[in-house]
C-alpha cells in the first residue's frame, strides 16, 4: 500500500522524508492509553530520541484517529525549552509515529513512587518553569488539559517539561470548550459545575498545576478525589472539603498554592504577570529560568533512564507485534496476498486507507532548513536591491 510506496520514492528524491528505517530501536520505556514509547537513535546524526508510536487498527477501533490528529496537528506549531517537542512524524502499514524529546530524568509520577520528597525550592522552581511552558501555550490558543505528575518530564539536568497532548484543545473566540476532558483528581471545579453554563478556558491548567505542587510537597492531593468519583459527588467535595496546609510549609508557598486552587477561575492566577507580581517570586531571573541557568536542587540519577524496567520485558516478552520485528514482519506480510472479504474487515480497511491519506508528516530539521534558505534569499534579494 501507500506506506511502501511513498517510502520507496522517498529514497529517489534524496531520502528527505524521514521512516522507521532511519532508527535503531534501543529499549522501551513507557506505555499510554495512545500507544507505547521506546528510546531511538537516528542512524545518521547518532541523536537519540523518544519513539512514541500508536498501532493504526486499533486507533481505529477505538475511534482515536482523531484525537492522534489534533496531537500531530498542535506538536507541529509548538517549540519551548519546557515542553517535550516533536521532532518527525510519519507512519508505516501498522503504525503511526512521532519523534520526540529524549528527556532522561523520569516523570514526576516516577519519583514521587520512588519515595523522592521534594524540598520547596525544587518545587518553587518547578512551578516557574511550568508557568512559562503554561503562557507560551496560552499565546499558541491551547489548553493542555491534562497537567499532572505523569505528564511532567524531567531532563537530565532537572528541568521540566510537559509532555502528552492527546487531549489538549484550541481555544478561540469563535469556538467556546465545553468538553470534559482530563483526568479527574486534577480538574478544576468549573468543569464539574452543572449551576453555570459550560464552558472553561486557560485557567483549568493553572489549577491543575496547583494540585501538582501541592502533591509533589506532600505526597498526596489536595483532595480526596479518584478516577472512580462521580461528576456530582466531586462537585459536592469542592463545595464542602477544606485544604489542609502542613505547617511545615512556608507562608508565602502557601499562600501561591492558594492562589492556584482558588475554586473562581476569574479569581485565579492564570496568567504569566499574575506570579511574576507575587511577592513570593519577586527574587526571580525569569530570563534565567527560560534559559535554564537556574541549577534545580533535586538532580535525577544519572546513567539510568528512571523508569519501570517491566516496559521492556512486555515488549519483548507479552507484546505480539514488538517493533524490533517490524522489518521481518511487514516483509512477509507483502508476500501474503490473501485477504478477507468481509464486510467488518473492509470497514476497517477503510478507515486504515483514510488514515494512510490524511496523516500529518512532520521533519522540524527540513523545516528549520527551509525557514533558513527563505531567510537567505530575502537577505539576498534585500543586497541585490540596495
């Protein structure tokens, strides 16, 4: 099918468009609900990555080829020092596949199950560079939606980054979000609200990066909240609960948390200028933040990639189409010609052909190349008029 097809002209053309045979596959270490991660390294430049990618036939039947849409169509147009960016996106008969940011530290979820307790300076700086990855998206009209320990990677220095934007979504004027999307222990009330007329913004990310703080400080949340609560028992514990504070916890740490898990999302801080006025945060070189010269206190170990070692062995053991036997396996698949002719497996065959067409390819190193050589030529073309 196409995916051979393009490939094979792909090499006449100069070998521009990136594949799966551009890497080699070095280990896994991560699954999601959209599909399954590993450690690559590009043949050609040694760079190593992380491979994420998402088997198509059972996107389809799950009706998540949408979903894996909109990722690819928001990752193409991202760039920040705190989010993990992707690189290339391309697909083959059986998968799709993005190449993304290698960040060796392990997410927040990782450490807090290793029994890391994390001082207030490590999670004070943290939230700094967590409200800039935060201001730039909202500049770029999105709502992650889905911030929490999980989704917050460190890189092997320390610094944070937002990974995993399977449900994040573009908010514009004309278009108002009312879909509740996330996961529950970290929406905001408003999302739970069935008094107002629907609809949220921006700040659902900022109370979620509240609960995260305040989870990294103590260890558990802010409230007691799981996946299992009903929409209305949670509506329920925002009106009723009170948020415990340990006393051990600074006064003006405090006092941010508060303003972050403030249940009015017009009162809440939401906004870059809402915590570089905070009295709190009036120490900070926030240009040095950007630039990640500010040394974090909490360094991950380094040599080991800070993750479960069981992602492996099910790749290698329990999973039925691991990738280290793609190439064997789409090789023979060629050779067999019979296919069914049901009317289940035609359905699906086209849906598959849709995905094939309407996938998003993405090369941010051709990309960069191009906005180089048009930068180039308007220079030359400036000279050539002066």
């Amino acid at each position: 099918m196409g995916a051979n097809t393009s490939s094979k002209s792909s090499r006449c053309n100069g070998s521009e468009d990136v594949t799966f045979d551009h890497f080699e596959i070095l280990r896994a270490i991560g699954k999601g609900s959209f599909g399954k991660v590993c450690v690559v390294q590009k043949n050609d430049t040694k760079k190593m990555y992380a491979m994420k990618y998402m088997n198509k036939q059972k996107c389809v039947e799950r009706n998540e080829v949408r979903n894996v849409f909109k990722e690819l169509q928001i990752m193409q147009g991202l760039e920040h020092p705190f989010l993990v960016n992707l690189w290339y996106s391309f697909q083959d008969e059986e998968d799709m596949f993005m190449i993304v940011d290698l960040l060796l530290g392990g997410d927040l979820r990782y450490h807090l199950r290793q029994n890391v307790r994390f001082q207030e300076g490590t999670v004070k700086l943290f939230i700094c560079e967590l409200v800039l990855a935060l201001d730039y998206l909202q500049s770029r009209h999105i709502i992650h939606r889905d911030i929490k320990p999980d989704n917050i990677l460190l890189d092997e220095h320390g610094h944070v980054h937002i990974t995993d934007f399977n449900i994040a979504t573009m908010l514009t004027k004309e278009v108002q979000v009312t879909t509740i999307a996330g996961t529950k222990p970290y929406m905001a009330p408003e999302m739970f609200n069935p008094t107002k007329p629907p609809g949220y913004s921006f700040a659902v990310d900022w109370w979620s990066l509240g609960v995260t703080a305040y989870e990294l400080l103590r260890t558990r949340r802010p409230y007691h909240i799981r996946s299992n609560t009903s929409p209305d028992d949670i509506a329920h514990i925002f009106k009723t609960a009170t948020v415990m504070y340990p006393a051990a916890w600074s006064s003006e740490m405090v006092s941010l948390i508060k303003k972050l898990l403030e249940p009015n999302p017009e009162q809440r801080f939401s906004q870059l200028k809402d915590i570089q006025d905070f009295p709190y945060l009036s120490d900070v070189n926030w240009d040095a933040v950007f630039q990640k010269k500010i040394v974090p206190e909490f360094i991950p170990t380094k040599g080991r990639l800070n993750c479960d070692p069981t992602f492996e062995l099910e790749e290698m053991i329990l999973e039925s189409k691991p990738l280290h036997k793609k190439k064997k396996r789409l090789a023979k698949k060629d050779k067999d010609t019979s296919k069914s002719n049901s009317s289940q497996a035609c359905h699906l065959q086209k849906h598959l052909e849709m995905l094939q067409r309407d996938f998003i390819v993405f090369n941010r190193e051709k990309m960069r190349h191009h906005n180089t050589q048009e930068t180039v030529t308007y220079k030359d073309k400036q000279n050539s008029s002066l």
